[in-house]
C-alpha cells in the first residue's frame, strides 16, 4: 500500500478500457472514479484495496473492495481533500456499497455512452 496505488490502479484501468469502445468523457469519469476510490479505501481503511472492473449491458462498473466495514459518507470536503464521494456520485451514474466477509466493497456505474443533453 503506498501513495502510487491509485495510479497504478488508473493505468490498469485505463489498460482495460482501451480495449472497449468507450466515449472519452465517459473515460474519463471512470478513472477519476477509480482514483477517488482506491484513495479513500488507503486512507480510511489502511489497507490495500482490491479493484475490480467490467462491462456489460452498457455499463461500466468500478468495485473496490477494502478491509473497513466502514460505511463512506458524503461530507464537506476541506483545503486537505475530503470530497472524494462526492466526486464519485457526481460522476457516475450511480454509486453505492455494501458489506462483505472482510469489509466492503464500494461501487460505481456508468453508461458506456454519455448522457445526451
């Protein structure tokens, strides 16, 4: 667990989506996502967490599991960080989490086209 984890997890993330048909921006939300997450699993769990990516039925989905039973909340970001969930509900379509055996996992969607508007 060190302070390149989140970027090694983005490159591989990046690595993975080169392979699909993916729309720039919709990308680009996904990485960012994966950044946050695998960020605020280091810091709050304190331990290395585990990412998981797929595709299918037009959606992207970002999982990264951790060892904190630890519910991520939504709070007021400050000058030293703090808004990682709420960058992650911004972006994606939608975001979630849910216990596991060994602590949780916290997930993100995206439809693998943007929103028309």
């Amino acid at each position: 667990m060190t302070s390149r984890a989140p970027g090694v997890a983005r490159d591989e993330a990046a690595n993975w989506l080169d392979t699909l048909d993916v729309d720039p921006a919709v990308r680009r939300d996904v990485l960012v996502a994966v950044s946050e997450l695998v960020t605020n699993a280091i810091t709050h769990a304190a331990a290395s967490p585990r990412v998981q990516l797929s595709a299918i039925d037009g959606q992207l989905r970002v999982e990264v599991h951790d060892s904190s039973a630890e519910e991520p909340v939504r709070k007021r970001g400050s000058a030293t960080g703090g808004f990682g969930v709420q960058v992650v509900a911004a972006l994606a379509d939608s975001w979630g989490w849910a216990p596991t055996a060994g602590g949780k996992v916290v997930w993100a969607e995206f439809a693998t086209e943007p929103a028309s508007g």
